[in-house]
C-alpha cells in the first residue's frame, strides 16, 4: 500500500532528477570540507588559513561530467589563519571588512573535464563584494559507498587570486599580492 | 616630600604612581591609535603593539599595588573649599577611572590572548591566557577595548580639567596638593 502511494512520486522525481545527474551535499557538518588559502609571507615563507565556515553542494554525473556544478556560501569572519590578531586585522576593513561583507561565495559557471578525473572549473568568486570570475584546476580524489550507508564523492582545486583584484585595500609587499585558494571538499550524495 | 600620604597631604609614592598612570594612559591610547594604522612593512608594526601590551600589564600590575597601597597608606582629607557637590561627583569620578583602567586593561589582555597564546612583556615574563576560545573573542574584546580606552580618556580629561578649575578658578590646593607642593 505504501509502495502504490509512493511509486508514482518515485517516477515522477525520476524525471525531474534523472538518476544519472548525482546530487550531493557537502560535507561541512563531519568536516569533510576545507577552504585554505596560502599566502607567502614576505617572501620567505607560507602562511596557511582557512574559513571555517561554510556551505554548498554540487552536482556530478559521471557520464557528462562537463554538466558538472559547485555552489559554495563562506562566513568570511570565519577566517582563521591560528593567530587571533592577525584574524581580527584580517576580518577589519583593512582586509575581509566582513561587517560590510559577510559573506563570500564561489558559484560555478562550466566544466571542462580534462581526462577522467581532472578538469577545469569556470565560476564566480565573489570575495569582499567584488565578483571576479576564477578558474580551479580540479582532481577528483575519488567516489564510492562509505561504511555507514552513505555515497560519497571527493574533489580537490585550487585558484590563485590577487587579493587587489577583490579590493584588499592593505598590500602585504610584492610577495604576497597573490593568494592560493584551494577547495578541498567531499559531498555527500542527496 | 613624604613617603606615606598624611591628614593635609598625598605622600609621594601616591603622587609617583598617579603622574606615573597619568603619563602611561595618554601614551598607551596615543600609541594605540597610531600604531593600529602602521602599514606591515613599517619598522614598529611589530615594536608598536609589543611596547603596547607590555606597558599595559606593568601599568595593571601597578594599579593593583597603587590600590592596595592606598588602602593602607590613606589619603588627605578633602579640603574645606570642596563644595559637597564636587566631593560626591569626585568620589564617583575617582571609583570610575580605576574601574575604567581595569576595564580597558582587561580587554587588551583579552584581545592577545584570546587564541591561547600568553601575553609576553617585554620577553622578561609571560602572562598566560585565561579566557580564550570564546567565538568572536577578538573582535569583541577589541571593540570594547576601543570604546573603553576612550571612555577613560574623556573622564580623565574631565578629571584635569576638574583640577585646572581647582587650581585656577578656585585657588585652592587641589592640584598643588598632587604636585607635592
């Protein structure tokens, strides 16, 4: 009786969501997920941070993966780079100004796979209420069942960035004018 | 000048510990306002805020001495020209300066130490975090650090300013009685 009430729901969610065109959630709530940046220091050195916090999903289909789509939502005052002085001038207008702008999003535009597991993503990177389109050089870790019943999928990019391009009005020395973003993230399948 | 404060005059270690506190506040918010706006490759972004943290725990350390000598050394009673009006404003005036230095001291340490890191002084000893880890803590600790540090400025002003009237419209020993004289 159940399964006569569901079926025709099942059918009709087959055809507005083809099985093939895989949804997933990405998984911030385990901590699955990782935004980093890196900047050099000086010149010198590699400064590492990441935010903490944030939100998306992305599609994936494996028999077209150039439908391929990401949608990330970050906290910008979640930036965290293990220095909490250094986190609070980064979130003041001298960086972030994350009262002003609270949030930053990176929204795709296209994908070009490049082989079976690489590609390059096109999309938006809005970062200080600035929009600039990026492109991410994107692996795909891996993808299959985990132990607890779940379907899970990994990707791996990284983007370089000008941080005046975004208006960073603050200039850390010729060193430093660029900021290596990586997305490391594992979605969960809807 | 005496060491110990007596009935008609503030002793000298009082009257070394208030010009001392007097100079310390006005420097520490001069040079926090300045060096905040230094730019990274400038030679006191980092020598600016370490005099900065540094000065402020010493100068903590020695209002919690000036209180505790207080308390045992006494002070001057008011003088007869102190209109009843200005000796309840004054006390109340008194009290709030040292809640607001506590205030904006506390908040400094807590803007540093908030990821857990220990406040170093001058590299001589290191204070350790207590509260850290709070969501925001640096943020929120600079923002009343801020507001604070000029609330104690204002009332500090109005406290001079008080004195000048003492000294200059009044003509009686007030100020002079700070000075030792």
């Amino acid at each position: 009786m159940k399964l006569k009430f569901l079926l025709p729901l099942i059918m009709a969610s087959a055809i507005t969501h083809p099985a093939s065109a895989e949804e997933y959630v990405i998984d911030t709530d385990k901590a699955h997920a990782f935004i980093q940046f890196r900047v050099q220091h000086l010149g010198y050195s590699w400064l590492y941070g990441r935010f903490n916090t944030f939100s998306g999903d992305f599609s994936y289909d494996e028999a077209k993966p150039e439908q391929a789509r990401v949608r990330v939502t970050i906290d910008a005052a979640s930036i965290d780079s293990n220095h909490a002085e250094r986190d609070k001038h980064l979130r003041s207008p001298d960086f972030f100004d994350v009262k002003q702008f609270p949030q930053a999003s990176f929204e795709s535009t296209g994908y070009k796979p490049l082989g079976k597991e690489k590609g390059r993503l096109e999309g938006k990177l809005t970062l200080r209420g600035v929009t600039k389109p990026v492109t991410l050089e994107v692996s795909q870790v891996g993808a299959g069942n985990d132990p607890w019943g779940g379907y899970r999928r990994g990707f791996h990019g990284t983007t370089t960035i000008t941080m005046a391009d975004f208006g960073i009005p603050t200039n850390l020395g010729p060193a430093s004018e660029k900021v290596e973003l990586t997305l490391s993230i594992e979605g969960i399948r809807k | 000048m005496r060491w110990r404060s007596g009935s008609d005059h503030w002793g000298g270690l009082m009257i070394a510990l208030h010009w001392l506190t007097a100079v310390t506040v006005f420097g520490l918010f001069a040079l926090g306002l300045w060096m905040t706006g230094l730019t990274y490759y400038d030679g006191w972004y980092q020598k600016g805020p370490n005099l900065h943290r540094g000065s402020g725990v010493l100068l903590f350390i020695a209002t919690g001495a000036r209180l505790l000598w207080r308390l045992f050394d006494g002070r001057p009673r008011e003088l007869p020209s102190h209109q009843p009006w200005e000796r309840i404003i004054a006390k109340w005036v008194h009290i709030t300066l040292y809640l607001l230095l506590f205030a904006v001291m506390v908040s400094g340490y807590l803007i540093s130490t908030a990821d857990g890191r220990a406040l170093s002084v001058f590299g001589w000893f290191a204070l350790p975090a207590t509260l850290h880890g709070i969501d925001g803590q640096e943020d929120l600790a600079g923002e009343l650090h801020l507001l604070l540090a000029t609330a104690l400025i204002t009332l500090a002003l109005l406290h001079a300013g008080a004195a000048l009237k003492h000294h200059f419209i009044d003509r009686d020993r007030t100020l002079r009685r700070m000075l030792g004289l």
